[in-house]
C-alpha cells in the first residue's frame, strides 16, 4: 500500500515537473516569435531577408524580382500580425537606408560628373527627359483620379522599379507630420512586378518599331568604338620636324602644352639601342619614339613631331630585354590625393610612367595628374629601378582589402548633418529637408568624387561596397514590409489596388516608349545603348541582364553606367518634391 502511494506520488511529481519545464519551453519559444525583444526582431528580419532573397532568385520567363521579393514576404508575415516593436522597425529601417544610398552615392560619384562628358549629354538629358515624363504621368493620373500623392508617388517609385525614391518619399513624409505613411510602400508592392516587365517590354516593343537589325546596330558600334577619342593610346614616331632637333623632352613638353602626351621609350640610329626617355632626352633627326596619347592628341603630335611608323608596343618590348613594363598598384595612403610630378620618380628611379588606369579607364600620365589609391600605374623601366618603385607606390593588396571606415563613417555623419539642414523656399509651409535619403546620397557623391583632395581614401572594394548596399537594402524593405503588410489585402481587394496597378504600368511604360522613340528616331543612338539608357534611366537591373543578354556585347553596361548616377539622384529628389509640394 505504502509503496503504490509512493509511486503515485514520484509519478504526480514527475507529471507535474514535465508540464512547469514545457510552459517554459513553450514561452521560450512564444517570446522568441510573437514577442518584443532584441532577439525576436533580429530573428524575424534575418527570416523575412533570407525567405525574400532565397525567393527572389526563382525566374519566369527568364525575369527574377531579386532583392525586391524581400518586400513582399515582409507583407505576408505582417498581414499575419507576425511583427516587431514599432521603435525598433524604425531604427533599422532608417539605419538600413542610410546605409543603402551611401554605398550607391561611393558607387556612382566617380563617374557622376565625367558622365556628362562628350555622348554623355545626350544620354543624360534623354534619362532625365524620361524621369521628368514620368514625374508628369503620376501627377496627372493624380489629378484625374483623386489617388492622395503619397499613395500616387509609392505607386510611381514601384513602377521604375527605384528603391531609393520609395526610401525618400517615406523620409519626407515622416518629417512633414511626424508619422508613417503605409500607403507609400503598399503602393510600391503593388507597381513593382509589372514595372520590371513593362520596362522589358518597353524595349522589345521600340525594336519592333523601327524594325531594328541586330547586325547593323553591331557594325555601327564597332564604327563609332573605331573612332571614338576615349583614354589613352599608344603611338610610335619617326622625328622629322627641324624645329625640334636637339630639343629636349621637357622642352617639346612645353611647346604643346595643352596636349596630354608621354613620350616612354626612345630608339636611336646612332647606337640601335632602346632607352627610357627622360626629361633630359635630347630627340635627333630620324630618332623613333613611343608615345603615349589620346585619340584627339594623336593627330597633333604626329603633325609636330613626325610621321607616324608601324611599329607596336609589343615590338618596342621585345627590343627592350633590360627593361619590364609593369602595372603597380597605388595603395600607401600617404599618397592620396598628390600630384604625379612631385614625386619625381622618373628623376629619382630613371623608370617612366606612360599610364595610369582608374576604374578601367587608361588615363595619360601628366604630371599634374592627382593620385588616388587604388589607381593602376604603368611603369617602364629596368627590374631594379621598377622594385624600388614598387616599394614607394606599395602595391599591396592586403592594404587594399582592409576597408577604411574613417572615410564611411565620416561621410554618413557629414550626410545627416546636411539631410538635417532645413531649406525655406516661398510657397512651401515648411522648411524642405533632404532628409537620411538625400543628404548621405550627396555627401558619397562628393566624397568619392572629391575626397582625395582632402587626403581622405575613399576607395572601397567593389565586394565591400555590394555588401554596404545589399545589407542596408534588405533591412530597409524587410521592415517597410512587415510595417504595411497588416492592410495590405485590404487596400488590393477594398481600396483600388487592382487599378494601381495599372496606373503604375502607364507609368512605366508611356515615358520609355515617347523618349525610347525620339533617342532613336532624332539622336540616332544606337539601339544597344538605347537598351542600356532605358534600365539604366528606371535604375532597374533585370532590364539590365536582359539587355546584356540579348545585346551580347558591353554596349547596355555603358549606356547604363552613363545615366545611373544622374537618374538615381533625380529619382531620390522628385520623390522628395511630390511629397513636400503636393501631399
């Protein structure tokens, strides 16, 4: 008897010990889900993150959304009330957008002002005209329709596929009444995917339209490739000019003053050797000399100096066995920012300097060139000679791959500070911000592009910098996505979401196709190119791949570069405008 209640009781004890650890295990668990800490919000962005990119590489008919399908699984667990504490969204969506435009503003500032060089105009205004036409065709379906700008200018960033824009829209709205508008990203969700495939579309429909062949587009590329006056290039030279016999290096230097020329090496008759020409070379009747150029300099030089031979680099190479041509790295910060010329290497080394490449363009080598690291010089000159150099340069990848976060960190400060600058202009009620868009967007741009003046190194690896960008776009959609999934049904079913969709493809759709027809029919620009002007001008990357795709050539990659930085700004800046004019 006593042993049967003893047993009864160790089993009740048990049972009740079995059931006190489960709730806690289950309340572990609860809190780690439905809860308001720190590691319930971490867990439900990486999920949302990872769930939205795992899903955005699936493709149809060739399309994926990418990153963008992050946003959506963001409204699917908020419409499941599956979400976080409201200060906490906030936080990491403001800290990711900062993150995002700064990496775009380090990423396009070196080109965003040499982009409206030579075609780069051309190109730039017709990006611009389509941005302006779009603005337009939103502000008049909005007048039609009765559909509040907020809503009209998600629905605007949703249909040119720009991130950004939405991220700026969200930002100037919050400072103008101190709140969110849910309305701005559902309207975003609803226009994205018909966006990417009316941009496509746009594109096929063009070359339909004036019946383009692919083979004539090609020939007319490799024409204007053939004759176009971009970087540096070599030519080599016979001196038959009189007025510069017995003239020096540094003299003829002088004479053509305005002209970007190195002459490198230097082949005599007298004793049938090669030498490096230095400052003090004395050129003679009938001396070869290879010269180091660009397109439009070449034909002044050969008038001044000579007549050009046919002779190419890889022959001056082969004559030369004492010397090494050699393409070192700039990587000690020291030299950042100092001209060419102070550091007299040539005088020091006896090595010449014929070319520097900076971001895959070959730049001629003045001697009133600013360096910046990161930047690839072509030396010339004997093993020894080019070590030594080595040494002074650094060369040095490792100290390439460190990342240099004074220059990140100083920049997002610089970029708030200016964001935060209330701006008054008559007619607005009140003081225009640029706002944690705008501002870091900015400051990376001049930064990138200027910063080097002010021995600041602001050269980032392209994998640093993608991941800057790609970390700080995910927070920003995933919590924007969580933040408007509760109505999202809601608005599709009850409150017109069907129709913006169609709203946001004339969007897309109507100034591609207006602008699209005038570059081809009154500019003339190549279809290639048109191809990249169109993703670039929507900053949409499937439109991107697709155009490489079909191109089979780097025509839709340059076409885009050109106008992605002038149009990544215009869409951050008339998304702000809208807001602060007409909301």
């Amino acid at each position: 008897m006593l042993l049967k209640q003893k047993n009864s009781i160790t089993f009740a004890h048990l049972l009740e010990e079995f059931k006190f650890f489960n709730g806690i295990s289950m309340n572990w668990i609860n809190d780690l889900i439905w809860g308001q800490g720190v590691g319930h919000s971490i867990l439900l962005l990486s999920f949302v993150i990872a769930a939205g990119i795992q899903l955005g590489k699936i493709k149809v008919f060739g399309v994926s959304l990418g990153i963008t399908l992050v946003l959506f699984v963001g409204i699917i667990m908020g419409h499941f009330g599956i979400t976080i504490n409201p200060h906490v969204i906030h936080y990491f969506k403001e800290f990711g957008l900062i993150l995002f435009v700064y990496s775009v503003g380090m990423q396009v500032g070196p080109g965003f002002f040499s982009s409206f060089k030579e075609g780069g105009v051309t190109l730039n205004m017709l990006a611009g005209g389509i941005v302006l036409l779009g603005v337009a065709t939103a502000l008049v379906i909005h007048f039609i329709t009765g559909i509040p700008i907020p809503t009209m200018v998600g629905i605007l960033s949703g249909a040119v596929t720009n991130t950004p824009g939405l991220g700026a829209a969200q930002q100037a709205y919050s400072d103008m009444y101190g709140v969110s508008e849910n309305s701005i990203p559902l309207g975003y969700a609803v226009a994205y995917p018909l966006g990417v495939v009316g941009i496509i579309l746009s594109i096929i429909v063009i070359r339909y339209i004036f019946r383009i062949s692919f083979q004539k587009e090609n020939e007319q590329l490799e024409q204007a490739e053939t004759s176009h006056a971009n970087g540096a290039i070599p030519i080599s030279l016979v001196v038959k000019n009189p007025a510069i016999f017995n003239k020096t290096v540094a003299e003829i230097s002088s004479l053509l003053e305005h002209t970007d020329f190195v002459i490198s090496r230097i082949w005599r008759d007298s004793d049938k050797q090669i030498d490096i020409a230095s400052a003090n070379t004395v050129l003679h009747e009938n001396d070869k000399i290879f010269v180091i150029t660009t397109e439009q300099d070449a034909e002044k030089i050969k008038i001044f100096i000579g007549e050009a031979i046919d002779m190419e680099r890889k022959q001056w190479i082969r004559m030369e066995s004492q010397f090494v041509n050699r393409r070192i790295l700039i990587t000690k910060p020291e030299l950042n920012g100092k001209r060419l010329g102070d550091l007299k290497l040539r005088k020091l080394y006896g090595i010449n300097i014929t070319r520097i490449n900076r971001a895959g363009v070959d730049l001629v080598a003045k001697p009133n060139l600013s360096l910046q690291v990161g930047d690839r010089v072509n030396v010339v000159g004997t093993e020894t000679a080019v070590s030594n150099v080595e040494k002074v340069l650094g060369n040095s990848m490792k100290r390439l791959n460190e990342p240099n976060l004074i220059t990140i960190f100083v920049g997002i400060a610089l970029g708030i500070i200016l964001g935060s600058i209330p701006f008054t202009f008559p007619g607005i009620p009140q003081p225009v911000k640029l706002g944690l868009a705008g501002g870091p967007l900015i400051v990376a741009i001049l930064i990138s592009r200027f910063g080097y003046h002010y021995k600041l190194i602001t050269y980032t690896t392209q994998s640093a910098n993608l991941l800057l960008r790609e970390v700080g776009i995910a927070m920003f959609l995933a919590c924007v996505g969580l933040s408007a999934g509760e109505g999202f049904v809601d608005t599709i079913v009850n409150d017109g979401g069907v129709a913006w969709i169609g709203y946001g493809f004339i969007i897309t759709v109507v100034p591609l196709l207006i602008i699209g027809c005038v570059a081809r029919y009154f500019f003339k620009i190549n279809y290639f190119t048109l191809m990249g002007l169109i993703a670039g001008s929507t900053t949409d990357p499937p439109a991107l791949a697709y155009s490489n795709a079909t191109a089979g050539n780097d025509a839709p990659s340059v076409g885009y570069a050109t106008v992605y930085p002038l149009t990544m700004f215009l869409r951050v800046l008339t998304a702000q405008l809208m807001i602060l004019f007409f909301a």
